[in-house]
C-alpha cells in the first residue's frame, strides 16, 4: 500500500464510522478533583466545549490552569486512587466514556483516541526498538501479523517524514533526534486510524525548525485525514498558525472560547487580553518592558466564589465577587467575564504595566567575559551497534560580553549552545582557546580565582528537575548557597531573604517547605532562576531559562532580569530558542550550526536585515501570535535532519540544507568575516 493508499484509508475509516452527523467529542460540565493530603483540588470546573473531525482546537492558559487534566480526564487516564471525575459528561462519537469499564476504554484509548505526550522519550520506551513500539497497538487493537504489521509501520514512519524506514524500524529511541522521535509519537498515534489526537505541548521541547516541520506535519495529516486535534501549548504563535478554535483556561475554568481570529484580535475577557500583550513578538520593535499580568493564580485547593482572575484584574468591581457564567459575546464566542461589552465597545484596554525596557548605548568598557578561538571536542567510543569518533562540539568560537549586556546565542538542538556555556562556567575542559573573566583566564586560574569566579558566575539551567536536589526543600535549595557563602546572617535572615526571591520569580512563600517533584515543570524552573539571583552575581548563564514558564510568568521573569541588569548591571549570556524572547531581551545575537558560528550582530540587525540563509530559515519559521499574519505567510521550512556529529560535512556545514549551496560550499570553510560593520557572517554566497 503506497502513502496515498494509506491517506486514503485513514480517511475512509474516519468518515464511515457511526456517528459522524454531530461533534466527535463532547465535553459537558466536566469537573475533576484530585484528593490530597491538603484537601480536594479541583483541577478542572465545569468545563464544556465540542470539537468537530478535522477540527484543531487549541487549549491555551498558564501552569495549573487544568489543561493538561482535561486531557488526561478525556483519555481517562487520571490516577486510579486520587484522580475523580465527581461530575459531568464525555461523548466521543456518541458513546459516554464514563460508563465504559477499564477494558472497553483500553479499546477506544487505543485505537480511536491518541495522546502525544510533552516529552517523546519519557513516553518511548528505551529498551524496545522503534519497530517494536509502532507494531505493539497495530497487532493489538488491529489484530495484525508481525509482516503486516511490520508493513504498516514501514509506511507509518515514510507518513511523518522519517527517510530510510526499514532501517529505522531496528533502532532505539536514544538513536534518534527529538524532533525525529517527536516524529516517531505521531507515526505511533496514527497507527490505528485515531478519529482524535491530543497532542500535549508537541513541540515545547523542539527547535523553532523542527517545531514548524512537526506541525505542519500534524496539520496536514489532520486536513487530509480527517483526523480532529486537541493541541495544548502555551506559544500563542503556534496557535496563531494551526488552530481554527480556541480555548482560554484560568484557574480550571473556561474564561474565554471561541473562533481563533476572534479571539487574537477581539478577545473579551480581560485575562485573555493580558495574555495576548505579555507575548514578545518578531513582527514588533523593542521600545519598552513586557507587558505582564500582575500576581498569581489561587490555590485550586482553597477554593473560592466569584470571578478566579478577579485578584490578578485591574478592571475588578463589586459584581466581580459573584459567580460568573459564560457569557455570549458579540463574536460569537463566550466569555467568563461580566464587562465583556465594555471590552467590546472599547471601554475597556489592557493596562501597560509601564517603565522603559533597557537602553542599549555602545559600550566602551572592558568586557566582563571575552572568549577566544573556544574549541571543544569529544571523544566517542565505539559500541555495539556503531563505531566512534570524534565529536566537534565547539568550533573556533570567539565573542565577548560587556558589563550590563546581554548576548543572545541561538541555534537548534545540538549546535553547541549549552556547551558553550558549560564551557564558560568550567563544568567541561575545552579543548582549545582561552576564557577570560573580569581579566582571569579561567584556562590557568588558581582555585582560589576559581571559588571566587563561582560566585560571580551564575547559571540558569534548561532542565530545572535534574539540578535541583529533591532530598531538599525549595527552601533549603535557595538558602543553603545564601549561608555557605555567608550572604546572610542566621536562619531567620536566610529564611526571609529566601521568601523575598521566590516572590522576585513569581512563587509564593510557602513554596519554600515543598520538594521539586511537588512543583510543575514552571515552577522548578522559577526555583533555578531565585536560586541563581540568590549569589547576586555579575554574569549569569540562561540555558532555556524561560522556556517552561506561562507566558504571563514568562513576561515577568524577563522584566525581572532586565531589572536585575539594570540594578546591578548584570551581563548574561541568554542561550534560547524562542527567537522572539531573544529579540527583546538581547543587545547582539550571535547564530550557531553545527559547533560554528554563522551570524553575529546587533539584535536589530540580525532580525531584520539578516544575511545568513539559516538565518533567514529560522526566523520564516517562528511562527506570530497573529492568525491573519499566519495565514498570509508561508514559512520556509528547513529541509532534512542536522548531520551527524560523527561523519560532519566538507566545507561549510550548513551546505547539506541550505537552499543556495553549491561545489565551492561543500569544499570551503567559511570564515566568519565583516560583512558590514558590526555584522559578521560565515558565508561565501554573500
């Protein structure tokens, strides 16, 4: 069967089952709660909404909001002993999922509903090939033999873009990039001819490329398939992209729902209106501070009567204490707000959180950290499935940091970014150059230079779970730094000035007697940020340091680094692949492929007059939080997978995906030269 027999099956399945006059699923005054040593959290309250086959609806609100637990509340995959659906209806396809047993689920989870998870390779299995994984639910729920099923996952992987299948069917999951594993969880989805798919943060984790090839994969397949889609993310420009509806969750409720233009660009509550002015956008310069949404959401375990977003709104009134239903609006959506008409007559606009961002003069001052020729190269032993070699990791990297600067390093996933800042900070040797730091060469420090450097070097780390101890409280986490360097004097001293930053990084003060594995992906996220702020430190390392945040939170964790900066005039080295938040956040931007730098210049410069074609080729693939904008656009989706560390490319290293690559590209280095002043490009073409 060739892939367009394959479509054409799928597609045939989808339309001809029972039930396909009305909505495939139904979702009617859903509420779950959660049974704690603290009381019941009600995770999700009275939540209603349908979606429709071939339909992409969007779930979008901050951390805690309960979008996740309508997902897991539909696939019925709560925890067995604490996870309650107390009230409410689920219909897929005309059938009650709460009434069915264990079994009958098991039928329907597997073969009419899927789930793509946040993060591939917790959710694929480590010790079974590729092959055994997309096979298991086809001989499962399809009663296939091995060569069929077989067969079936040969086409599956070709469906979503994965080259040479039969050959990848007998690798492992650590063989694989993660957007090709991301890649592999959708071939898994497919496997059965899903009516539904819910893809829960996709694409949170990918590189902006690799992200834009992901979803117009899932997209497509949704069109062409007749496949509906559930997507929960908080990057309100994919939104912008592929939903045709959304949904605006607060606090386990509904506060706003409806057609996605309607809701960017006539949005009627003032919770939505907040989210939409904190995002940093491409399309927009930099002139001032993010726009951000004031204070926390409440405590789902306390419960509370009238409007949940009251406390965080600066258009609160007396009828705001009152519950509050979901409206009817002018757009044809709803709203869980009572002013909606004042919203829509233009009454009522979304306050700026007002101040001036940071004024970027030339700095004429020595650098704080100047890099020179960093090279770092690993060594890689052979195993049983493949022979070793020589990982160049970093290649010829030179840059500086000035004082009160911040210099933006973006790139996809296995570029050099983070080495790069291990490489600052000493946790990896290199292999060649030179670092210096306030005038130290870290290379030949003493450790007596060493210990002091380490205070003054701090570092946010992308994956908040695997540095922060989980034998310690959050408290004793933020503090235990603060008394070994003598930065405060006694418990009650560390005990206050630990309060003080976890309201800096938006946690609340009884954060501090919970554990890691207590908190969301967010909020051990924060936990490093006041962790790192807690050294008070001159130059600090951001790994992805906002890339799990809400995007209100997002907004104010931004502010409070450029605060920060402006205090005490930090330098930060902001490593990201959000090519929007680097925007607004960065003085100049430097551009890594492959271990070498391609692009570096002043922010303006680099996104607006950029010289590099994977330059170009990053920025046509972010996506803006703006449907009208989205749909007149088509991005350039970069072609293929990075090269392998192991066997690189002759000449320069973009040559194998990039649109204007000749014979001379894949025989000469370039070097990264003066193209204009102050812009320097790795490129013969230019």
């Amino acid at each position: 069967m060739s892939i367009v027999e394959v479509g054409e099956d799928l597609r045939a399945r989808n339309n001809t089952r029972p039930g396909t006059a009305g909505p495939l699923l139904e979702v009617d005054d859903l509420h779950t709660h959660f049974e704690t040593a603290r009381g019941i959290v009600r995770a999700v309250e009275g939540i209603s909404f349908t979606v429709n086959r071939g339909e992409v609806v969007a779930i979008v609100g901050e951390s805690g909001s309960g979008k996740s637990v309508t997902a897991l509340s539909i696939m019925r995959l709560l925890p067995r002993l604490t996870g309650k659906i107390p009230k409410g209806r689920i219909l897929f396809d005309g059938q009650s999922l709460l009434d069915l047993d264990d079994e009958q689920m098991r039928k329907i989870r597997g073969r009419d509903m899927s789930m793509i998870f946040q993060e591939p390779m917790t959710s694929l299995n480590p010790i079974l090939t590729i092959g055994l994984q997309i096979m298991e639910p086809l001989q499962i729920h399809l009663g296939m033999t091995d060569k069929e099923a077989k067969a079936r996952a040969v086409e599956l992987l070709q469906l979503v873009g994965i080259t040479d299948p039969e050959r990848r069917l007998d690798q492992y999951p650590h063989q694989f990039s993660g957007g090709m594993r991301q890649r592999v969880m959708i071939a898994i989805g497919l496997a059965c001819n899903p009516k539904l798919i819910i893809a829960d943060e996709p694409t949170t984790a990918l590189d902006v490329t690799i992200q834009a090839q992901i979803l117009e994969l899932m997209k497509n397949l949704s069109r062409k398939l007749n496949i509906a889609l559930i997507i929960i993310t908080h990057n309100l420009g994919v939104v912008a992209r592929y939903a045709d509806r959304v949904i605006v969750m607060y606090a386990a409720r509904v506060a706003e729902q409806g057609a996605a233009d309607a809701v960017f660009h006539r949005p009627r509550h003032p919770y939505t209106l907040g989210l939409l002015r904190s995002v940093p956008r491409l399309d927009r310069p930099r002139g001032s501070k993010l726009e951000t949404i004031e204070g926390l959401p409440p405590n789902l375990a306390l419960g509370s009567s009238g409007c949940r977003f009251a406390p965080r709104c600066p258009y609160r009134i007396a009828i705001c204490d009152q519950e509050q239903p979901l409206f009817p609006t002018d757009t044809g959506g709803f709203s869980r707000c009572h002013r909606h008409t004042e919203i829509a007559s233009g009454k009522i606009i979304w306050a700026a959180a007002g101040g001036a961002g940071l004024n970027f003069a030339a700095n004429t001052e020595a650098p704080v950290l100047s890099v020179r020729n960093l090279t770092k190269f690993f060594s890689v032993k052979g195993g049983l499935r493949g022979a070793g070699g020589t990982v160049r990791a970093v290649q010829d990297v030179s840059f500086d940091i000035y004082p009160g600067e911040t210099l933006g390093l973006v790139g996809e996933s296995g570029c050099g970014k983070t080495t790069v800042g291990r490489l600052i900070l000493r946790l990896e040797e290199p292999t060649g150059g030179e670092i210096h730091f306030e005038g130290v060469n870290l290379s030949t420090a003493s450790p007596a230079e060493l210990k002091a450097m380490r205070r003054k070097v701090q570092v946010i780390f992308q994956d908040p779970y695997s540095s922060l101890n989980p034998r310690m409280t959050v408290g004793q986490i933020i503090g235990e730094p603060l008394h070994v360097y003598k930065i405060v004097n006694g418990h009650k001293q560390g005990e206050a000035r630990v309060a003080e930053l976890l309201e800096n990084v938006g946690l609340r003060r009884e954060m501090a007697e919970r554990y890691p594995h207590q908190l969301s992906g967010g909020q051990r996220q924060r936990v490093g940020i006041a962790r790192a702020l807690a050294m008070e430190p001159s130059f600090i390392v951001c790994d992805e340091a906002v890339s799990a945040l809400d995007v209100s939170i997002q907004g104010q964790i931004i502010n409070l680094l450029e605060e920060l900066q402006r205090k005490y005039r930090l330098a930060y080295l902001f490593i990201a692949h959000d090519l929007a938040v680097v925007r607004h956040i960065s003085a100049r931007v430097i551009v890594m492929y492959f271990g070498r730098i391609m692009e570096v210049a002043d922010r303006d410069v680099i996104y607006g007059e950029s010289l590099h074609p994977y330059t170009k080729v990053l920025l046509d693939a972010a996506p803006v939080p703006d449907p009208t904008i989205e749909k007149k656009r088509e991005p350039r989706l970069i072609k293929g997978e990075l090269p392998s560390h192991l066997a690189p490319p002759t000449g320069c290293v973009f040559n194998t995906r990039c649109p204007l690559a000749s014979q001379e590209c894949r025989e000469v280095i370039p070097k990264l030269e003066e193209k204009r002043p102050g812009h320097f490009a790795a490129c013969i073409k230019i």
